[in-house]
C-alpha cells in the first residue's frame, strides 16, 4: 500500500522535493480514496474529531493564525509528514487559510516566499491566497519576527 497520496487526486499539490500534500474545504464531502495519516485543520474553532491523527490549529476565516510560532511548528510538521505519510491541510472553504498554509509549506520545500503564492495559485488553486495580509504573511514567512 502507498503511503502517499496519488497526484492525480483532487486537491494533491505537488511540492518540488516531489512531496505530495493534499488541500481541501472542509465543508465539503471528504474525497473518496485512502483517508490522511494526518491532517492540520486550520479553524477558529476546534474541529469534529476525525479518525487518523490531527492537530488544530486557530485560524479565524479571513485571518492569520492566532499564534504564528505554533503555526510555524504545525506548519514545519505537515512538511515533514509529507515526505512519507498522505498529509493534508484544511479550511472551511480549501482556499484562503488552506491556500495560505500550503504557500507556506511550499517555502519551507525551497520557494522563494516571493514566488510562494503563485506556486500554490498555479499547483492547487487559482483562487488560493485569499487575502492581502494572508499574501504578506507568506512572503514574510520564516523571517525573524521583529520586536519593537
């Protein structure tokens, strides 16, 4: 049995190490096929239990992640995941939290965060990346924070 997902399959976004990590919504009926080994949901509100290993991660729809040192851990694990297990990352709606998330994921594989958005607009979906500040977290993403 293959541990990864099929690349061909809905919403599977292939990253350039070849890593294959699959985005979807949430609202929407699970894809038929092998269930994750692990998922990252990305809610304001902790999400139903599921039946393979999870991790929640707050992240109000239209926003930034509550917490963006846990964000960077659960975002850093979802990569690591990929490499050899069927990861996936999800929002309510697959787009914007989950478009975010998976530009991340795609600097942490080795795009510039420049180039990230468009990687994922290109590799996932056109829509993905729904706001500007979601835009600029990414290209921000994995930088120093700054103190004042």
């Amino acid at each position: 049995m293959d541990a990864t997902w099929n690349a061909a399959a809905p919403g599977v976004m292939r990253l350039p190490s070849g890593r294959l990590i699959r985005g979807r919504g949430l609202r929407h009926p699970l894809p038929e096929g092998p269930a994750p080994a692990f998922g990252l949901y990305l809610l304001g509100d902790e999400p139903p239990a599921v039946e393979w290993e999870a991790r929640w991660l707050r992240w109000p729809d239209f926003r930034l992640p509550s917490d963006r040192a846990e964000a960077a851990t659960a975002l850093r694990e979802v990569w690591e995941r990929a490499a050899g297990e069927r990861a996936e990352v999800a929002c309510g709606g697959g787009r914007g939290r989950t478009g975010t998330a998976l530009a991340c994921v795609a600097v942490l594989d080795g795009v510039p965060p420049g180039d990230a958005v468009r990687y994922v607009r290109e590799h996932y979906a056109a829509r993905a990346v729904e706001t500007p500040w979601q835009r600029r977290y990414v290209s921000r993403f994995g930088q120093p924070a700054v103190r004042g």
